[in-house]
C-alpha cells in the first residue's frame, strides 16, 4: 500500500514536459509554468500544488491520507498526501491533477484573459 519517493519520482517524471528541479531543500516536480510537487526530505509525503476545488475533492476522495497543508498554503489549494497510507494509483491521479494545473495556458485562453483587462 505505501508509496515510496523513488516511486513519486518516476510517476512525476513520467508525466509531459515534467522535470525535477531543485526548489529552497527539496526535489521539485515542474512544468515549464511551475511547480506541481514537492518531496520534502524529512517527510514521508508528498506535497500536492492545487487549486482549492481540487484539493477539496482529493481530500474528500481519501481523507486521512490527502490533507490540506496547515496555513496559508493550504488556504490556497496546496495539499500534502502521506506516502505511507497511499497507494499508487491515487498518487498518480493526484500528481496527474496538479501537473494538469501547472501546464501552460493555451494561446486562446491567455488572450481571452488580456482583453478581459483592457
């Protein structure tokens, strides 16, 4: 049932235009937009970066094992996911999920957005 970080990391990486970076003490998952994950080197979690609709739905889809980091983070979307309680299946969706976020904006959508302000 336990996840491991060697396994994240291959999940992560297996995910397009994903790659790992170095972010403050920690392995970093990014698109080229930004980060999506986090693997914190005392911790045996993952750290998820959503939004807050997709945090509150993985977290009612496993509670106890995905939770909203404590704080402003989590205020904001970001969620952590216990390894040791999580099978792979549900840290690939909620990796999935959170790359998804990350990716660029399609052309169409960015200029939707600037006419928006104008």
């Amino acid at each position: 049932m336990a996840v491991t970080k060697a396994q994240v990391r291959k999940l992560a990486l297996a995910l397009e235009g994903a790659s790992e970076v170095v972010h403050v003490d920690r392995p970093a998952f990014r698109t080229v937009r930004k980060i999506f994950a986090t693997l914190p080197p005392k911790e045996e979690h993952v750290n998820l970066m959503f939004d807050p609709a997709t945090q509150d739905f993985f977290c009612e889809q496993a509670p106890g094992v995905i939770a909203p980091i404590p704080g402003g983070w989590g205020r904001m979307g970001m969620a952590y996911c216990d390894l040791k309680r999580a099978d792979e299946a549900l840290v690939h969706s909620a990796l999935k999920a959170a790359h998804a976020l990350a990716l660029p904006k399609p052309k169409a959508a960015r200029k939707k957005a600037v006419k928006r302000k104008g």
